[in-house]
DNA sequence: TGCGTTTTTACTCGCGCTTTATAAAAATAT
DNA sequence: ATATTTTTATAAAGCGCGAGTAAAAACGCA
C-alpha cells in the first residue's frame, strides 16, 4: 500500500503538503496540487483511515447498534440512516445488541472504542441510568426509539403510547368488546408504552383489562401463535385481538387459520409497525405505523447537525403513529 | 480517555510491559501483571482499537458489503455471520452496496480503507475481472451467493441452476403444463441460473420456453405483481407461476387474489430462498430452500480459518437447495 | 531595487499502540 | 563464587497521517 510519504516523494514536495490536497485544504497552488493528484493516481494511494484516526481523532463514521440485524424493523432503520448519512459522506458502523444488556454494552464499548464520531443506538436492555452515564462519555450518544428525559435532546423516539391507543381504539370503533392483547416483553420501554395505551382506550370506553385477555409475546412470529393458543385454550370469548408489533399478528394470524378461524370474520386483528410485509399478508393487516426510515432520517440529521456541524437542520424528535385501516379489520354487523 | 501510558505510570512499568500483559503475552510476571491489570481497572482503561490497528495492522474485523440493509435475504445472511464471527471474538464492519457499480466498488473502497482483516461480499454488479483483480490486493476477498472460477476457494455458493430446476420440475410433477417465470434482474448471477434451471426442467419435460410466459422482475414485491399482471394482460392461460424469489412470489400472490384468483386452485405459486415469512403467508408458500445462514457461518468459518489460523474447520463451498412443499402448490386433478 | 505582504511549502511533533533490540535481574549450572 | 542461561523489563523506533509553526517564494508598490 502506498503511503503518502511514498506519493510526496514521487511529486517531489513535502509530506505536509500531500495531506493538505488531501484535505482539500487552501495554500497549495493549482500546479503542486496537480502533481500530487497525479502522483496519487499513479501510485493508486488510497489514503488510510485508520493512521486518519488516529492523527485527527476523528472517523467519519457512525456507530449504529441495534438489537437484530434481521427483521424488517431494523433493516428499515439501518437502511434509512445508512442512506441518509451516506449522502453526507459519513460511513456506519453496525452492530447487534440482541436484546441482552451484556452484549448491548459490549456493543456500546465496540463502538466507542472504534472512535465512532457518534453512535445511534436502539437499545432495550441497559437501564436509562447507564446511558445517561454514557452520554457523559466522550462519544455522543442518540437513543432511537427510547425516551430518557435526562438526555432527551438525543433521544427520537415514537408516542408508543398513543399507538397502542389508537389500535385499541380502532377495535372499540368497529364495535368489538371483547378485545384480547399481545404484549412485547414489557422490560423493553416501547412495549410496555403500547400496553398502556391499550389500557387507556380500553377506560376510556369502560371496558375493564382482563388478565385473561392478556399475554406477554417475544415480538416475533410465535409469540403471536403461543398468544392465541394460550386464549384459545382458556376458552377466552374473544373478537379482536390486538398484537403489540406485526410479526406477532402475522403469527397469531396463521395459527387462527389452522385452528379454523375464517378471517377475518371469526378474529379481527390488529398489528404494529406496519412493516412492509403486512401488506402481503391475507387479508391485509391493520395497522399502526411506525415511520421507521422517517425516524431514522432525524436520527442521522441530529448527528449531521451537532456532530458534523451541518447547518438548516432541524429535526422533529417525537413522532406520532397513525392508524393503517385494511382487511383484517372489517366492521361487524 | 486514559492511555497506556497513564497505566504504565499508575503501575509503575514501561509502557512496554502494559502491552505485553494487553496481549496476553508470556514474559511477564505475575505480580507485575496484577499490577498493571489493577491500573488499568482504576483508570477505566480501554484500548484505542484505531491506534493499535496503525501499530499492528490488524483490526480484528472483518468486513461486510451486503446489497441491501434491510429484506430478510440479508438480514439472516448478515445475521449468521456476525454472530458467528462474534463467537470468536471478531467485529463486523456492514456497508451496503445496492447493487450498483459504482456503490459497490466504493464500499470494498471503505472497507479496506478501514483495515478490515478480510472482506465478506455480496455484490452482484461488479464484474468478475473486477473482484479478481481485487482479490490480488491487500485484503482477503470472500463471496457469498456467486461462484467465480478464478478464486473458487474464496466462495460460499447456492447451486442456483439446481434450484431453478427443483422449482419447475415441482410445478411438472403437480400436473402443470402452462407455467408462467417470473425472473429475476438478469445482471444478477443467481437470477439468471435459477432461470437456467428453469429451462432445464421445461426441456426435460419437452416443454418449450415460452417467451410470453417470461418477466423479468425485480426480486421485490413489485416485481411479483408486475409480473402477474403482464401475464394476465396478455391473455396467458397459466396455472402455475414460478417466482425466481420469496417476495415477488407474495407480491404476485397479492395481486392474484386482488384480481379474482382463488388461491392456490386457480393458481399454483411458488417462490424461491425460503424466507421467513413464506410460512406466514396464506397460503403458505411452496418455495426453494436457501440455506442462507447456514451459508453465513460457512463464509465467517472461512475466515476464522484462514485468516485468524483457527485449526480444525472444514468448509462446504458450493450447497445445494432443496423444495419446501407448502400450501401455495396443490395437487391438481 | 528594496521592503512589506501574501501565498505557498517544509519541518516537526504527536495521536496510542506494537515491536523489535537490548539491558537488567533472577535462576541455574559449573 | 563465577559463568551461563532463562526470565522479565526497558527504551526507542515506527505505523500513516494532521496540524501548528517556521521558512521560503511570489507578489505588490513606491
């Protein structure tokens, strides 16, 4: 690998004066920088990040942790930051925390450690504590999805709250009572936000929360299907079912079907997120959606405008969810 | 952030020594390593990964560049590496590269810029030639999901001509004769063999390609439902739609139903990669086995094995698909 | 031509760590 | 008790680059 010592020597100038057409910098004539650009080109010098590093403390990345690599909501949220700050020529870092606060610090560390200029973290299992702690650390810290009030200029977060309202509502809307629920694990804040939205729509109309209508899910496919069968089982009366993300709908939806449900007359069911494949599902899910890129996009725009400095930027940083009407809602008669 | 060489200091050692006990290296005593492990822990030390990859030029991680961010193709792909990588105490670095030239070139341009030990690609755009000459560099090139000749070690590939075939062959076996493909972008290697073996099945069945029965899709849901309709539009009488892909076989399976198709007995469909979501789709979808993750751990086995000289590991390089029967392909009578 | 300015270039140090080569100390042998 | 080996610690030289400072060259004006 070509080095700039090696490039300097070939254009016949100094080190220093390499690094400044490197960086674009003023003070070096049309003519010398010429020379260095040929020199480069010829040498096929491709400058190190790592020695950049290292000299400007200074990365032009960003580190990203989220708690899956796969899934459609996180792939969304990567995707959106990744593009939107790619513009901007700043590069990303990713990692997983899976959900496991160990491995979320580790992630953390990870990132901190690679001198990330900032990271953007969907984290679940650390306390708040511990990321207002971090945020005093010399790397900035933006939560996505998470709402600490400590550090909440970082913070992006989703009015969970007001989702999980709305979903209910929407059952009440059609005209259902019986309305069963299926939470995320209630230790991740946004889960634990939709069930009280639940929990409000449900006073609000007097409907009482009944334990037995109530079931904690893993946010995937089979928590939707374990949710059902436990209702089923316990010969809950139910019309609606409200799941608290879209992968636990979709499971709860086929494990309906096998079990004889005609949908979505037998079962109105709805989801959250409104993650791409709902869409594809059938009958179409209802849904609340989550403007997961939209978010991302304020994410990667707050650390181009505190951390990279970029002007006329202003960023939203909580978003509301709003109710997805399809098929497997329909109005009861 | 404090430094090795406030360590050193606290301890009471050279800066030399802090290194050996940082590198696990013999030549150092115990009491001495007791010492300085004590400072370190005092001062909250944290190696600086950047500076210790200038000195020793290694990063202890590798490289990602995947098309996309998000889909659930890449999710469990990048998924399966970094966990397995993770194991082995390794970092991944993910960069996407669209399936464009240009973006892709740029990122193995970032990656190796960054130092990674060795790179894990997925690229589609590039031509062979390019990532020859790429391999000669300085940094391990491996490939997923593409098979070139010239570094056939370097390769972890589906044999996609064998799934084509597997996926056709089915739709003869149910009873069909008129039998609809929709393609993949054919710059895309694995697209164009799955169309290979789709040949080879209608051929071996003395079946002729039917060009009016062809659509080149976009291997997204779009290109499912795209592909129906030009089908429909132009009066094709099919009764079995092989997609080259998961989501374009669900959008198609949307649009069908959308337009009056009773599915699966009006149309019989299937897909191809066994994403997750096929099994939640009503019907169910008949698709191709992708061993995806399993393909995942073999490409970071790769590495562990020739990169960072873990001994014992044998790899499979080429792995082969197999049918899914699900709903979506009924027998017909 | 000479002096003050402005533009352009060169030197040098340091970012935080690894890695030789080398010296000192401890252990062992003679 | 000295010579020899083995173990442990040190000092110094980079890794490739950025940035501040000093110096040189080019320019302007009288």
């Amino acid at each position: 690998m070509a080095t700039i010592y090696q490039v300097s020597e070939m254009a016949g100038v100094s080190l220093s004066t390499v690094s400044r057409v490197l960086n674009d910098n003023d003070y070096v004539s049309k003519k010398t920088k010429k020379k260095v650009l040929e020199a480069m080109k010829e040498l096929g010098y491709q400058p190190s990040s790592i020695a950049r590093s290292l000299a400007s403390s200074t990365t032009n990345s960003v580190g990203i942790l989220v708690s899956e690599l796969d899934g459609p909501f996180f792939g969304q949220m990567m995707s959106a930051i990744e593009e939107h700050l790619r513009i901007a020529g700043k590069h990303v870092i990713i990692t997983p925390g899976h959900s496991d606060e160990k491995k979320e610090k580790s992630g953390f560390e990870f990132l901190i450690g690679r001198n990330c200029d900032a990271i953007i973290a969907h984290v679940e299992a650390v306390s708040n504590e511990y990321l207002i702690e971090l945020s005093k650390g010399k790397t900035p810290i933006y939560l996505m999805s998470r709402y600490v009030k400590e550090i909440e200029d970082n913070c992006i977060s989703l009015d969970n709250v007001m989702g999980g309202y709305l979903a209910t509502k929407a059952m009440i809307n059609k005209g259902h009572k019986n309305i069963a629920y299926i939470a995320g694990p209630q230790f991740k804040e946004d889960a634990s936000n939709r069930l009280k939205g639940h929990k409000k729509a449900l006073a609000e109309y007097n409907l009482t929360f009944d334990e037995s209508l109530y079931y904690v899910g893993d946010f995937k496919e089979t928590g939707g299907s374990d949710g059902l069968r436990h209702f089923i089982q316990n010969k809950a009366q139910i019309t609606a079912l409200v799941c608290a993300n879209d992968e636990m709908a979709s499971g709860a939806m086929k494990y309906a079907r096998e079990h004889g449900f005609n949908l979505p007359k037998d079962l109105a069911i709805i989801g959250f997120d409104n993650v791409i494949f709902t869409n594809y599902l059938y009958p179409t899910l209802t849904t609340i959606d989550n403007p997961v890129p939209e978010m991302g996009r304020a994410a990667a725009n707050l650390v181009l405008k505190d951390i990279y400095k970029k002007s006329g930027i202003t960023v939203k940083h909580v978003f509301q969810p709003k109710l997805i009407l399809r098929d497997s809602t329909p109005d009861i008669n």
